[in-house]
C-alpha cells in the first residue's frame, strides 16, 4: 500500500492542481473506471489547457476475451453479464464524448505497454487518470508512474471512486485502517467536499490531434470479442450499462423523497425482483458511471428537505459510507483477498468440498430460496444485499462449510457490480472470518425467505420447474407427498434435486466447527499456522467418528 502518492498534489478550490500548463500541451486521459463525465477531476484537469486531449480506453484481454475452459460464458476474470454492462457503459461514454466535440479511443493489449506506447507516440505532457486502490491498477499504475516521471510526464491521479481518500484515513487513524464501521465515520468525519459545487458537466472537450501508429478501434461489440450473443432475452440481465442509464436510474431513486428518507437497511425485502427495495446502483458505482460524490450530494439535498430521515448505518447515505469503510479496511490490508497472510481474518479450517460448491454455483443445493438466488446471479448479476447474505452463509459456516475464497471467485465473475474491496469485505463478514462474528445466527435456508415471500413468486420466477408447486411446499419440496409432487410436475430427485444437506444437522455441525476454529484463534493468538490447522481438522473428523459411533452404541443398547 502506498501512503504518499501522486494524488496528495497542492489543489486549487475547484479541487484540481495549481501547475500551470503550457497551452499547446497534449494529454491522455485514460478511462479505466470513472467511466462517466460529471465529476470527474480526472477529466476535467486533461481538459484544462489543452490543445489536444487523447481519451483512451485500453482493452485487457484477459479481461475482456472469450475463455471457453470458465464455467460461465465470459473471459477468464468476468462473466459475459458485466463485460456486455462494460460495452454499454464505453458505447456511452463514447456517445457523451462526441457531444462534447472528442471521441473514446479504444486501443487492446497489455494496458501499460499500451499506454506508454501511446504517452510516446503522441507527445503526451499530462497522463490524467482516477486513483485506484485495487492491486491490479496499483500494479499498473506503479509501472505507468515509473516511466511517466522518468521521462518527466506530469501525472494527475485524484481521487474520486470513493467519498474519502483511503490512504488519508488510514494516516488519520495512525497508519492502520479503522476496522469498524462507527471507529471509520468517527475518524472520517464529513467529506471536504460535502457542501462545495462538484462540476457536473463540460461543455466542451480540445479534439484529440495526430494518432500516430497507434492501433485505435470504435468501442468493439460482443461479437466483435469473439462472443455469441444469445437471442432469448430471457438470459440477459435487465441491468443496462452506461452514465446516462445511471443518472436516469438514480434519478428515479432520489424522485421518491419519503423512499430517501426513510431507506433502513437491512429492512427491505431481498425477494422482490419486479421493483428491487434497493436502488440498484451498485453496478454504475462499481465502473464509475456515477459518482459516489454526486450521489451523496442528491442524497444529503433530499435530506435537507424532509422532516425526519434515517441514519448511517441504516440509510442510504450509510450505505455509501460502507462502500468506503471496505474500500479503506481493503487498501490497508495485506492479502486482504484471502485468509493465510491476512491479520484481519480469522484462519478456519474450511473444507474443499468441490462437488458441494459446484452444487452452489449451478444452483442444485436442493433448496429453492438458495438455488432461486444463485439462478437470479447468473442471469442478473444482481440480487438484493440479503439474497447475498443467505447464500453466503449457506456456503460457508450455515451449512456446506466451503471456503469463502471459492464463493468469492464465483461472484466476482457473476456479479455486474463485483467490486473487489466489497465483495471480498462482504465475504469476510458472512463467514464470520472478519467484522462479524456471531457464528451462531445463522441464516435459514427455508424460513428465511418464506418471511417476506410466503407464496414464493421468487422462487416461481428463477426456478421455473418449480413454479406449479403449492406454496405449503415450495420452500421444502421434497416434503411434498409423491402425489403433490405428480401434480405439479416436478418430481424430486428426478426434475429438482434432493437437498445435499440435512440443515439441521449441517448447520449444528458448522457451529460445532466454528467454535473449534475459534478457540484455535483465541489460543494462538493471530498466530494460527497451517500444521494447527491440519491438526485442528484431524481433530473434528476424529470426533465426529466418535460421535456417530457412541449414537450407533446408544441405538443399539435401545434396540
Ligand atoms: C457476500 C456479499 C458480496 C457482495 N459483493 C459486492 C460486490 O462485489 N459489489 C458491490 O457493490 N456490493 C457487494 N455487496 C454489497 C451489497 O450487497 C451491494 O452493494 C448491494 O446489494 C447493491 O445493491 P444496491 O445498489 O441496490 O444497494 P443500495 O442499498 O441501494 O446501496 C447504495 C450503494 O451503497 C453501497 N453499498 C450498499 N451495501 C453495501 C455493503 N454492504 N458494503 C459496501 N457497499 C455497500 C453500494 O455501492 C450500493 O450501490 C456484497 C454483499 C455480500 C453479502
């Protein structure tokens, strides 16, 4: 992690840097997230005293083309839902761009080969491009500054994908990132610029001049990637990419004032899929179709003009302030993404159940409320914050006790919205590894849902074979009778699987296990090596035989 870069530049009041530039200069602002035009510093600093501005997206292969060995139509890192939400989103900036008077230039390859190609070939003075904390654009923003400050090309880098600048947090509080949600808000504080005017449109953009040998293409479709665009519109997710979809959708939101006002979270409803109890913007927040600023700024204006309204951490405004709290813990955390190595997590003996996961992922655990989620995952790429909770936990310590990293790498492909400093924090805290650890409430996978959906339309809608079943039994179909079951044609075993767990007893034997690997914890003192738990999963087995065999004993002295 770095604590000093590029970004700490002296700022002028309208947040950009006081550095006078050479009207004849060139710049290159390169669009990775921030795919938007309202606030974006980024942007609009290339654009000041330019003569020529070159906005560049740079296609990663990896990223973006076909890997027919994933076990989800997609690349080898996304699936196929959030690389079309991606194309749409680029479409669209590029649309914006040539209102303005420019154009996105698309370019593929190693992205910082490309773009120091490109810094060469286009004589670039200033290189803009929006902070980002995540390893993969630290590492290659590492090697771009490297180069860029050799051969003395000027580098603006603000911050403006969260509320708060992560790396001054975390100086804030010492130079550790505060670990709960209460301890950030305290030493965060309000955002500098809570109250200040964010510039929320350019009117006009300097054209990009001469382009040189570089490679550049109009935004590529699907098909162009080598994709095959499925014609049933039932497979695709509703979720359309793009800053203007994200201005319509949050607009629609902050339309309702008592719906603002009165937001609670987790209060809401994770069934209802026809007009989801959230926003939904999570997905434009992910790629920066919308600014986490302006978002706050339309949220705190409702505020202003209503009588009562909820609080952080329940209100929608809290909501935002968790994106930053996890973006914070995340940059200050070593091998955040995983358990060995990381001082936040608790080090657990989890089980490598394959055949258990796979049951998950494809949506054939047995239980309706859990596979119902995980087909909307597939063909949305989204589901209500609770729908994520149930099936999180149900993975890992409720029920199967799979590794959290293996449901992690599921939803990070899946999700449109996957966003690797809150997904990974969000699975941390399901499994009780991090933040929460209350390992005994655990979620269940048949009365949970039945709460807010006790006829089961949600179920209806993702599990189609299901739909004709009689709401008495359409949250544990296999206690239907054979006759019931006949009738509405969906025999279980045969049309939809029998459940792969008895709950429970799985969800018994998970506290069991938990409460083992905590004491380990407590024990060892954050010093839990990989011998320990060898030793500590020897262990449970041993007395799980034990167990069974004193219940055969005790059976048999009743016989
Ligand atoms: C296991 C698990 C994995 C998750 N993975 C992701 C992920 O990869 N990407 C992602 O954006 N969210 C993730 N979440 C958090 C949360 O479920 C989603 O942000 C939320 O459901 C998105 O819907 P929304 O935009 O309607 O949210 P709203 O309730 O309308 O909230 C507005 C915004 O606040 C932020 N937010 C809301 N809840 C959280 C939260 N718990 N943590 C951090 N930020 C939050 C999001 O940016 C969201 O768009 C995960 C949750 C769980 C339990």
């Amino acid at each position: 992690m770095k604590l000093s870069s590029h970004h700490f530049r002296s700022l002028s009041s309208s947040g950009l840097p006081m550095a006078k530039m050479d009207p004849g200069s060139n710049s290159l602002m390169w669009f990775r997230k921030g795919l938007r035009i309202h606030d974006n510093p980024a942007l609009e600093y290339a654009a000041k005293d330019s003569k020529h501005v070159y906005p560049v997206f740079v296609i990663d292969p990896r990223y973006m083309e076909p890997d027919p060995t994933a076990f989800s139509p997609g690349s080898a890192r996304a699936g196929l839902n959030r690389i079309r939400f991606l194309l749409e989103s680029l479409t669209d900036l590029d649309k914006s761009l040539k209102n303005l008077g420019s154009r996105l230039l698309v370019l593929k390859g190693e992205p910082s080969e490309i773009v120091i190609h490109c810094l060469k070939e286009w004589n670039i003075n200033k290189l803009c491009f929006e902070f980002d904390t995540e390893p993969y654009y630290q590492a290659l923003d590492d090697k771009i500054k490297s180069y860029a400050s050799l051969v003395g090309i000027e580098i603006f880098s603000p911050v403006s994908h969260t509320l708060f600048n992560p790396a001054e947090i975390i100086q804030k509080n010492g130079g550790t990132p505060p670990l709960s949600y209460q301890s950030f808000i305290k030493v965060a504080g309000q955002p500098s610029w809570s109250s200040s005017c964010l510039s929320t449109s350019l009117s006009c953009l300097p054209p990009p001049g001469n382009l040189g040998s570089c490679t550049i293409s109009e935004v590529p479709s699907l098909n162009d990637l080598g994709y095959e665009e499925s014609e049933e519109q039932d497979e695709r997710t509703p979720i359309r990419g793009g800053e203007s979809e994200a201005l319509r959708r949050l607009s629609e939101s902050i339309a309702d004032k008592d719906w603002v006002a009165n937001f609670e979270k987790p209060k809401g409803d994770p069934s209802a899929f026809l007009k989801p109890a959230t926003t939904v913007l999570s997905p434009y927040l992910k790629f920066g179709c919308l600014s986490p600023r302006y978002f706050y700024q339309c949220i705190q204006e409702v505020q202003k003009n209503v009588k009562r309204h909820t609080s952080p951490p329940v209100s929608l405004l809290g909501q935002l302030l968790w994106r930053d709290f996890f973006y914070t813990v995340a940059f200050g955390t070593p091998n955040f993404d995983k358990m060995r190595g990381n001082r936040i997590c608790k080090q657990i003996p989890w089980d490598s159940n394959d055949e258990l996961l796979a049951a998950w992922r494809d949506a054939r655990t047995g239980f309706p409320w859990i596979d119902a989620i995980m087909v909307q995952l597939r063909k949305w790429g989204w589901m209500h914050h609770l729908a994520r909770h149930c099936v999180a936990c149900f993975l890992t310590r409720g029920d199967l006790y799979v590794h959290w990293e293996k449901g992690r790498d599921v939803f990070e492909r899946l999700l449109v919205d996957s966003d690797w400093a809150i997904n990974n924090g969000n699975w941390l805290w399901l499994s009780c590894s991090s933040f929460f650890y209350q390992y005994n409430r655990i979620y269940s996978p048949i009365s949970f849902g039945k709460k807010y959906d006790p006829n089961g339309n949600y179920i209806r809608h993702f599990l189609p074979v299901l739909k004709d079943m009689p709401k008495e039994y359409i949250y544990e179909p296999w206690c239907a009778p054979l006759s019931i079951q006949t009738k509405a044609k969906c025999i279980i075993g045969k049309d939809y699987p029998k459940p792969v767990v008895s709950h429970d007893s799985a969800s018994k034997e998970c506290r069991r296990r938990l409460a083992e690997a905590y004491e380990l914890n407590k024990k060892q003192n954050g010093t839990v090596s990989e011998e320990d738990l060898k030793k500590l999963r020897r262990k449970l087995e041993e007395d799980k035989i034990q167990e069974s065999k004193s219940k055969r004993l005790k059976q048999k002295s009743i016989g």
